[in-house]
C-alpha cells in the first residue's frame, strides 16, 4: 500500500512538472515574465510533498552544498559580494554567508525562498526569470548551479551572454 501511494506522488509529480514544462516552452518572452514565479510556485504548490520542500532532502543538501563550498572557497572573502542565481532552498546562500560580506539570493519562487532561513546579510531578490534585478557591477562573485536545465532554451542563451 506505501509503495503504491509513492508510485502515485511520482506520477502526480511528473505530470505536474511535464505539464508546467511545457507551458513554458510555448511562451513568449513577455509571458516568461510573469510566468517563471507563476510555474515555480504552482508546482510547489501541487506537489506539497516536492522533495525539495523535505528536511530529507534538506539534509542531503547540506552534504552536497558542503562539497561545493570546497570548490570556490578560495574566491570568497569578508570584503566581497556573492549572487546566487537559482537559490531556491538559500542552502548555498546561507553557507556562503559566514564567509563574505554580503549574499544576494536570487530566485523566482517565494514558495521555497520562504521555507529557508536566512542570516542576516542575505537579501532575497525576487526574479522574473529573464533578468537578474541587482545594479550592474555591484557584484564580487555570481554563482549558479544547476539552474540552465530550468530555463526556457531562448533564455538560457541569453543569460550565458551575460
């Protein structure tokens, strides 16, 4: 009986995700505007059980985060900025935050922006999607981790010319 009720949360997860995916495939650029915070915070709110919303799935996380830190710790410092792009859970975010002077997490969902904790130098910016909302040049180190694959094709092009 679990098992079968699990089957049933990864069917329903699936077709939530295809669906939205598609959605947004088949938007214009002046629609992903709106869309993007739109897609996100339905899919959180269709799926309750998204494992990105469980301690679970917070706990592996924090091991993987733990590994990246490895890999750029070498760039930060008390005197620089760092700019999540894609924060979602703020786990990267609030890593990094012990070790620099100020954290921009930036993401298009409120929905799972709102269930991280935060220290005090981190600043959640909502996005649109398209654009990343911070004054140019104001940022040490920008960082971004699995994100391109959420992308609309035509704005991940753009947002590698950035």
């Amino acid at each position: 009986m679990k098992q079968e009720k699990v089957n049933q949360d990864i069917i329903h997860h699936y077709k939530v995700e295809t669906a939205l995916a598609r959605k947004l495939r088949n938007s214009s650029k002046e629609e992903r505007k709106e869309l993007y915070k739109n897609v996100y915070n339905e899919l959180f709110r269709l799926v309750p059980n998204h494992p990105q919303l469980t301690d679970e799935y917070r706990q592996s996380r924090k091991r993987i985060v733990n590994t990246e830190i490895k890999f750029i710790k070498g760039l930060l410092s008390k005197e620089k900025s760092f700019l999540e792009v894609g924060a979602g859970d703020c786990l990267m975010s609030n890593a990094v935050a012990k070790k620099v002077k100020e954290v921009i997490a930036v993401d298009v969902s409120n929905e799972i922006v709102d269930s991280a904790g935060r220290l005090k130098n981190i600043r959640i910016v909502l996005s649109n999607g398209t654009s990343i909302p911070v004054k140019p040049k104001s940022i040490d180190i920008i960082y971004s981790n699995q994100l391109m694959e959420h992308l609309h094709p035509d704005d991940a092009v753009e947002q590698l010319s950035n």
